[in-house]
C-alpha cells in the first residue's frame, strides 16, 4: 500500500501454452497435432525451412493438407489472403508454422480467421511466438491487435533449427531479443517475474552471444541463446514495452526496415538515453555486463557486417525530426520524458 492508502495492484497475466523445449524437440510435432486433435495440417515455412519442413511433412504423411512457402515480414493481408484461400480448398483445421517472426506471424494471422489451433517452430529469436500480438499490413499501414487467443497454443524450440542462422541474423536477431527484456525491466507494469525472465534473459544473450558468433554451429551455445529468447518473449507478452519499440515501430513503418536489424542498432542508443532514469535496469545489466551495458551493447551491434545505422539502412536524415515529433506527442510510459528535442538528438546519433 503507498501512503496513501491506495492499493498500487500491477496485474501479471500468462497465457496458456504448452512448450517443448530441447535438440531433436522438431520430432514430436506430429505427436503435438494428434494431442490437438487435429487431421488435417497446413504447413508454413519460409524457404529457410525447408529441410525441416520436409522432414515434417514426410512424418504428417497424409496427415499433411497443404504446404504454404510465401510468408513475408510484417504479415500482409494479401498473403494471408492466398493462405486463406488454400485453407478453404484443402479443408485444413490446424496450422503449424516453421521460421522467424514472419512465418509464426502468417500462422496467427491463420489462426485469428479461422479460431484453428497452431504449432509454433521458430527459427529467430524474434520471440512472437510466445505473444498475443499479431501485426498486419494493408496498403503500408501496420496495425497491431492483441488477444490471447491469437498466441500459439503449443511451442516447440528445437536449437537445432537455429544452426543454419547465419552470424547476421544471429546477432541482430538475438539484440531484438535483448531489447524485449531491457525493455521489460523498465516497464511501468514490470513485476518480480517479468524481472526474473528479463534478467536470465539478458543474461543468457550477453554471456552466450559473443560465443556463438565465434562459433555459430556451436550446439551448446544455440541452446542457451534459444532459451534466453523464449524468456525475453515472454517479457514481450508480458509487459508494456517502451521507447525502444516506439522507435523501431515509427520508423520501420514508416520507411519499411528489416525488423531485427532495425532493433539491433537502436538499442544502445536507447539504452544511453534511458538507464540514467532506470536505476533497477541499470543495475542489473551493469552486473550481467561486469561494465557499461551501453558499450558493451554498442560494440556488439557495430559488430554486425551489415548495416550498422539508420543512415545506412536507407533513413533519410531529414525525416528524422518529423519520427521524434511523432513519438513525443503520443505520450507513453517511458524512464525518461521522450521529448522532441531529445528524441531527435538519439535519432541523429543512431543516423
Ligand atoms: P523473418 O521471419 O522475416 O526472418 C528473417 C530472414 O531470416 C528470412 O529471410 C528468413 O527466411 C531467414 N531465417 C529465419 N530463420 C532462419 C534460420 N534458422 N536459418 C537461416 N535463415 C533463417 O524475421 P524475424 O526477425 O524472425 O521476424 C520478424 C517478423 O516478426 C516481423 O514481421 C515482426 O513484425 C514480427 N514479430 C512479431 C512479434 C509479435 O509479438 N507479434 C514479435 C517479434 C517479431
């Protein structure tokens, strides 16, 4: 109770899902559908699947309906639209998704129309799969929705699916996993298990990482970094995030920017304006860090042989002014005040 004799309640929901987590975990989706009671399988994978998605499809046999290989980022409902369509022909009643964010985004999409159970396999640590958020595009405009019963009912993270990321989108992809659980140990509505979750998961990726990028077939440290990103996506779900996902949502809908490469060379930014006003976040990556968290994130994002700044991604410097503008005047929970003048200073620099 504060002095006031208010009650200060912070609500923390989980959604209800079944996850199998291990090498080798892949195996048991058909054992997954028939628990869900489900005959008739639709199939999406993004071309990076593909060797697991036949492997899956051989073991579905005539369980299989249909094969769908055209998911694309930010889910466009014209495409969900083609999936749809196939859906209607074959008679599928349940959806298993193989990929990143892209293909488990395209399986909610499914999901949300039609009410069918889904299976989730991701390939990233993009962590969606774990969220009851789906994104959709029509016409360039994203709009977001949340309902728990868009999150996949069962997960299956198999680290061997990640062996074939290449050190890119290993290291972009893990920084858009750190940035769920920074973010989630500044929220407004953190609480001690969203705190738990956001430190083993930063801890998980700031220990793992440099390892893996070193060694990107290494086993041992895919299955650490895989688990790191489950947690952070539960930070996602469970949590209001904050500037950083501001940012990345304003300017990658407005100058269409791959999703993880985008978060990847944010985040330090981010973290230079915020932790002076986030003294528990601070703290807790300063000990999992052993240093200056915003050097060390910051090093390891201009790691990354691709783009390393928003400049470089093709955001024209002066359309900066008009993104911080934008953000300042939606105001949402944030450590510190996101002001226009600031914003734009944090966007130049990341230019
Ligand atoms: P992605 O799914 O678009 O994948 C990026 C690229 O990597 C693709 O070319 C893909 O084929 C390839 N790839 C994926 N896994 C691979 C692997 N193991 N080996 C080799 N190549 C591989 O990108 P993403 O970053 O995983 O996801 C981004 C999408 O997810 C966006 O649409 C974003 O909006 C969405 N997202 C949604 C949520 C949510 O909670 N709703 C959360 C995070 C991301």
């Amino acid at each position: 109770m504060s002095r006031n004799n208010a009650p200060h309640v912070t609500v923390h929901e989980t959604i209800p899902c079944r996850v199998l987590v291990g090498r080798g975990a892949r195996h048991e989706i058909p054992g997954e559908i028939g628990r869900l009671g489900a005959q008739r399988v639709l199939l999406v994978a993004t071309r990076s699947a593909q060797a697991a998605a036949d492997q899956l499809a051989e073991a579905l046999g005539t369980r299989l309906a249909a094969r769908f290989d055209g998911p694309v980022v930010h889910t466009p409902v014209a495409v969900t639209a083609e999936a749809m369509k196939i859906i209607g022909e074959t008679g599928a009643d349940s959806v298993v998704a193989i990929g990143g964010g892209s293909a488990v985004g395209l399986a909610k999409a499914l999901s949300a129309r039609t009410g069918m159970p889904q299976v989730a396999v991701p390939t990233t640590y993009a962590g969606s799969e774990v969220t009851p958020v789906l994104g959709e595009t029509e016409n360039g405009v994203k709009t977001t929705r949340r309902d728990q019963a868009i999150a996949p009912g069962t997960v299956v993270y198999d680290p061997e699916l990640t062996l074939t990321m290449p050190v890119g989108l290993t290291l972009t992809s893990s920084l858009n996993a750190l940035a769920h659980a920074v973010e989630a140990l500044w929220a407004p509505d953190a609480t001690a298990a969203t705190d738990a979750l956001a430190t083993e998961a930063a801890a998980g990726i700031l220990t793992m990482l440099p390892a893996v990028l070193d060694d990107p077939s290494g086993p041992a440290g895919r299955e650490r970094l895989q688990e790191s990103a489950w947690l952070a996506g539960l930070c996602l779900a469970q949590t209001r995030m904050g500037l950083h996902h501001q940012l990345a949502h304003a300017l990658g809908g407005t100058f269409g920017l791959p999703h993880a490469e985008l978060h990847a060379l944010l985040l330090a930014h981010v973290l230079a304006f915020n932790l002076p006003g986030a003294p528990k976040a601070d703290a807790r990556l300063r000990r999992i860090t052993g240093g200056d968290p915003v050097t060390v994130v910051g090093r390891l994002a201009r790691s990354h042989d691709g783009p390393t700044t928003l400049g470089a991604l093709g955001v024209p410097r002066d359309g900066l002014r008009a993104v911080a503008e934008r953000i300042a005047a939606q105001p949402y929970p944030n450590p510190r005040p996101p002001e226009a003048e600031a914003l734009t200073r944090l966007l130049e620099e990341a230019w």
